[in-house]
C-alpha cells in the first residue's frame, strides 16, 4: 500500500478486502484486451480480419510484452484455481473477446461460429504461453510461424 500511496483506508474505502481487488484487476485486464486483440484486426480488410488477428496475438511482439500481453495467456493457468467471482469477472472479459472473434470465423450458426471462436482463443494462448517458455528463441519463432499458419489455414483466414 505505501508503494501505490495509499494508507489501508483509502484501501478499503475502495475496495472491501484483497479478493475484491484481484477480482476487479482480473476484470479490468480481461476488457483491455479485448481492445488491444480488437486493434489487431481495425486495419485489416473485410476478409482478412482473423487473419489480422492470428498474425497479431501469435506475433513476436506478443510473446515478447507479457505484461502487455492475453490475460488468457497470463492467468489462464491459475484462474481455476480462483474464486467464484473471480471466474466470473474473467469468463466476462473473455466473452466480448470471444463474440468479436467469432464475428470473423466461418460458420452456419452464432453458436457454431462462438464454439470455434473458443477453441481458436484457447489453442493460440497455449501456443504463446508454450512459445514464452522456450529458451531457444529460434524454435519459439517457429512454433509462433507454425502456428499462425495452421491456423489461419484450419478457421478460415487465409
């Protein structure tokens, strides 16, 4: 609390304890990203936007900021292991990335085109946490290309 200035008043005059902190952080970076994933795609033409996306999250950019980076990537290893509420702050944030997502992909169905937009979100942030881990910088390049391929190839943006 000293280091951001605040005394354990202005604290909890805040917030009511340190879960309700957690929570609203987590809720926070899950909105921010869905802005930055979103940025990704702005520039890109009618058709090309997921693969503006893919290319974007699965860049070396991407894996090199994880401060800057998915809340997916960052926390979705430790986020069951949270609260209830914390799930649900997370879970969303995750779904107004996902609905915008699914607004690239191919599918007969919202439901069919949101199903695919999960699975894309959840296999790229494997991806880049698997690339983040890495020591050798060359096969992180790789995966990251191998990836952005496949699925570009697989969810129809390319």
């Amino acid at each position: 609390m000293k280091r951001a200035g605040l005394t354990r008043g202005g604290f909890y005059f805040h917030f009511a304890d340190k879960e309700a902190l957690l929570t609203e952080a987590i809720r926070e970076a899950a909105q921010s990203n869905t802005a930055s994933h979103i940025g990704w795609t702005e520039g890109a033409p009618q058709g090309q936007k997921l693969q503006a996306f893919v290319e974007g999250y699965l860049s070396e950019d991407h894996r090199d900021q994880p401060e800057l980076g998915c809340v997916v990537a960052a926390l979705g290893g430790e986020i069951g292991r949270a609260n209830a509420k914390q799930r649900k702050a997370f879970t969303e944030g995750i779904d107004v990335t996902l609905e915008r997502i699914a607004e690239y992909l191919p599918g007969a169905t919202t439901a069919e085109r949101r199903a695919k937009a999960g699975l894309l979100m959840s296999s790229m942030a494997g991806v880049l946490m698997v690339s983040r881990s890495l020591s050798d910088r060359s096969r992180s390049d790789a995966l990251l290309a191998a990836a952005r391929q496949f699925f570009s190839r697989t969810f129809g943006g390319a």
